[in-house]
C-alpha cells in the first residue's frame, strides 16, 4: 500500500463549473477526513467518514459541496458551481478508528478562473 | 476565532543547533496534540503528539512539551539537520476521539542553515 492517493493533482476549471476529486484511503483505515487548505492557513475540517457513513460536516461545506464515500473505501468530493473562493488545496487523510495521526494525501490543487 | 495560533510565520536555525517551535492555544477543552511537518507539493505528515494528561512526549529528535496552565506547547528538535526544513503545524482535538477531528494552526516555517 503506498498511503493515501488523491486525483488529480492539478484541476483548473472556469467558475460555474462542476468539480470531483477522488481518494483512496488507506486499505484496511475506516476513517476518512477532507480537509481545505488556502493559502498562509493551516488545513481546515470539511467532513469526516467512517467507514461509508458520512458523521460530520463543518459549516464550511456550503451546500455546493457533497462527499460521498460508497462502499467504505475510495471517497469523492464534488463542488457544484465552482466559485473563486473555492480556489484552494483539498487534502484528504485516512487513519484506524483509534489513531489521531491521519496519514494524508499530497492533495488536489484547484485553481478557479 | 482562531483556536490554534502559531505566532512566528518562520524560524531561521543552523544546522545542530534546537529549533523551538511554538503553539498557543485558547479552547480548554482540547485533550490532544498533535504537530504535523508539510514539504512543498506533499500532504502534512504526522511528526509526534501528546495527549492532555502528560507534559512531555520524545521521540528521538523531537520532543513535544505541554504547558496546560498556559494554553502552551512546543516542539524541540535536536539536532536541528537542513532536511528538518520544512512547514511546521501544531494541531489540536477536543471529542475524546470521537472523530479525531483536528483543528489546525497556520504553521512555522522552518529553515535550517548548512
């Protein structure tokens, strides 16, 4: 298992725009966090899972926002009618039930034109 | 409302020498901390954490200190070496593990000097 992988990397998309990410945890971790992070800032909540239940949101997570993360594994993220605040890093982290140091991923950079 | 505050934006070391970096925090509720070390392009990774019931955590080069009194902790590293320069961040939990949620300072960066 080479940790938790995030795609794409990169998205540049016009505002109004629809955006997913995606995120493969870490195999056997069923718990799954999105978090957003700006520029000068530390990383900020967005959501938590575990396993496929959905249990929190930050009210951060506008109601252009939706993760889902179906079977209790991969994760998506999508932003409906992208806006240029939405410009930011996406990181999305895995751990055990018990553990509080996530293991995060590179992240997905989207730039808002 | 900043719950987590990292009041140096960057800390300039010499390679051997301690790096200090600080963290204060203003919710007496949190019971567990934790700090994190970013490189550029890459996602934070977990460096070391202490939980509310000690004062103290080591971990070969970097020890955490927490001062619950005054809403206070620090990481030391020791030997400071350059691959140590990186983004520091201090990060904090108050559910008891219930989510781990983590609420997150705005980080140090730290550069070590050859």
């Amino acid at each position: 298992d080479t940790g938790v992988s995030q795609d794409p990397r990169h998205k540049i998309t016009k505002r109004g725009q629809n955006v997913t990410f995606r995120c493969d945890p870490i195999s056997e971790h069923n718990r799954l966090y999105w978090y957003r992070q700006t520029l000068g800032q530390g990383p900020e909540f967005l959501t938590y899972f575990q396993n496929e239940a959905q249990l929190e949101k930050s009210r951060l997570l506008s109601d252009r926002f939706s993760a889902e993360r179906p079977k209790g594994s991969f994760s998506t993220l999508e932003i409906q009618r992208t806006e240029q605040g939405d410009s930011a890093m996406y990181l999305c982290a895995s751990s055990h039930r018990t553990a509080y140091g996530y293991t995060f991923g590179s992240g997905t950079r989207l730039t808002v034109v | 409302d900043q719950q987590v505050k990292q009041n140096s934006p960057s800390l300039s070391v010499q390679e051997g020498r301690i790096s200090i970096l600080n963290c204060d925090y203003t919710n007496s509720m949190f019971d567990y901390f934790l700090w994190y070390k970013k490189y550029p392009a890459e996602g934070p990774t977990f460096l070391i954490s202490i939980s509310s019931i000690k004062d103290k955590n080591e971990d070969g080069r970097f020890t955490v200190f927490l001062n619950k009194s005054a809403k206070h902790l620090s990481l030391h590293i020791v030997p400071s070496q350059p691959g140590d320069s990186a983004v520091y961040f201090c990060a904090a939990s108050a559910d008891g593990g219930a989510t781990n949620k983590l609420i997150f300072g705005t980080g140090t960066l730290l550069a070590v000097q050859p």
